[in-house]
C-alpha cells in the first residue's frame, strides 16, 4: 500500500439535485494530501469546501471520478469498507457536537468506544492523557456548559486525536471563537498533529490562521483554483 498520499483525488466531479435541478457543485477536482501535511482549504462561501470534505470523509457518496483514502477507493465502497476508512479518520467541527450530558472525558471516551475494543480502565486513561494534552487535565469532569468555547473545541480536538487518526478533517474549527482562542486552538491542533504525524484538510474562511499550513488550496465555483506551495 502506497501510504505517502492520505488522500488521492482523480477528475472527481459531485452533483446535487436531479432533473432539470441537477446542478455540479465540484468539477474536475485533483488534490493530493500527503503523510504528515497540513493543507488549508480556502474559497468563498458556496465554493463547495464542505461538500469535498464530506466526500473525503466517507459521509456522502462519491459520483464520479476516483478519490483514494488510505489507498481505499470510496467510490462505490461498501459500507463496511467505509466504516473501516473512518475509524482512520478524526472529525473537528464548526461547533464543536460534544454531548451535553457527558463530561469531557466522557465525551472523548465515546470515540474510543466507537473505533477500539479498549477496556474502560484503558480508555479512561487514554482519555485523560488527551485531555492532558490539549491542556484540560483540570476540566476532565466538567460538563460542555461549563467550559469556554475554545475550552469545548480542545476537547473536540483531543476527541478526534485520542484514536490516533491518520487524517483529520476540520470544518471551520475556529468559526466560533474570538480570535486569541482560535488561534490558541489551531496552534495546539497543528503541534499534536505534527507530533501524530497525521495529515489534515482545514476547511477555513479564517485568514489570521492560513500560516499553520503546509499548502493552501483555494477552491472557487467548484474548482481548485490555485494551489500555493507554502504559506510560511
Ligand atoms: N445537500 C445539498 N443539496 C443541494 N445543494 C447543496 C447541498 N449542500 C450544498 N449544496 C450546494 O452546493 C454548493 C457548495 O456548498 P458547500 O457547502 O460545499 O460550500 P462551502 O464552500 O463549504 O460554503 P461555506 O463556506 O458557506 O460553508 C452550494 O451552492 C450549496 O448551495
């Protein structure tokens, strides 16, 4: 398995509707996302960023074309291939989707019970140690309502870092904080990232955060516009 690209993307064209509505939202897109990089996705509201995002991350099907995760085709991937590719993969969201009625380290102890047979001593351990390392080692009890919104993205964070993905996708991670905290936030996300050798696709319209990437991929009408080798 040829593991230098995470994500290998092939004349991938996506449409929404069907009929006279019919309309490509995604054309001829080619994109490769290596071991280890981190690329920010840019692009004016519509662009469809999140819509390439989603289809890298298995939670929508792929029309045309050919996009590889992890050397897997998901086009026309069974369900179970799929459920396999994701369990490699670490989601980070616009709001952060903790739960409300579990702690933090509940809330990142859900994700290592969705991807790992861990025993609950284990998992609780791993759990802590992640929250630990976003900073939140005081917090691990406190409920989502009780922590500040970076506070509540650190744990998003160390939920989708706890299983040791080897890509993250993020969708906005910084759209709802001020920006000491979204900056706080990415920095933190790009040191553990480097340290987990994992490759992340940014989603953001957050140009005070563009230097923490490796490669800037601007998307405009659906199209992959310009690609810029180095934002340091
Ligand atoms: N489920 C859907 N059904 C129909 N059209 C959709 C759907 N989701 C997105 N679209 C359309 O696809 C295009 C791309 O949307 P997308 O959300 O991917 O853009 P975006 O670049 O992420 O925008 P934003 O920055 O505002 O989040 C838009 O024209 C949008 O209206």
């Amino acid at each position: 398995m040829d593991q230098k690209y995470i994500v290998s993307i092939k004349y991938l064209n996506h449409y929404f509707g069907n009929g006279a509505l019919r309309k490509r939202v995604l054309s001829n897109i080619n994109l490769e996302v290596k071991t280890g990089e981190i690329v920010i996705l840019s692009g004016p509201s519509g662009s469809g960023k999140t819509t390439l995002l989603t289809l890298i991350g298995g939670l929508r099907s792929v029309d045309e074309g050919s996009l590889k995760v992890l050397d897997q085709e998901i086009r026309g991937a069974s369900d179970a291939q799929l459920i396999k590719i994701r369990r490699h993969i670490g989601y980070i969201f616009q709001s952060h989707n903790l739960l409300r009625s579990l702690t933090a380290q509940q809330n990142v102890q859900m994700s290592i019970k969705l991807h790992e047979n861990v025993p609950i001593l284990e998992a609780r351990r791993k759990s802590a140690a992640a929250l630990e390392a976003v900073g939140l080692g005081n917090r691990i009890n406190y409920y989502p309502e009780n922590l500040s919104g970076g506070q509540k993205q650190r744990v998003a964070i160390a939920r989708a870092l706890v299983c040791h993905p080897k890509l993250v996708l993020a969708d906005e991670p910084t759209a709802a904080l001020d920006s000491k905290s979204g900056r706080d936030v990415v920095t933190l996300m790009q040191q553990l990232v480097k340290e987990q050798g994992c490759a992340v696709l940014m989603v953001t319209h957050d140009n005070r955060i563009l230097d923490i990437a490796d490669r800037i991929v601007h998307m405009e009408d659906g199209q992959l516009v310009t690609i810029n080798s180095t934002a340091h």
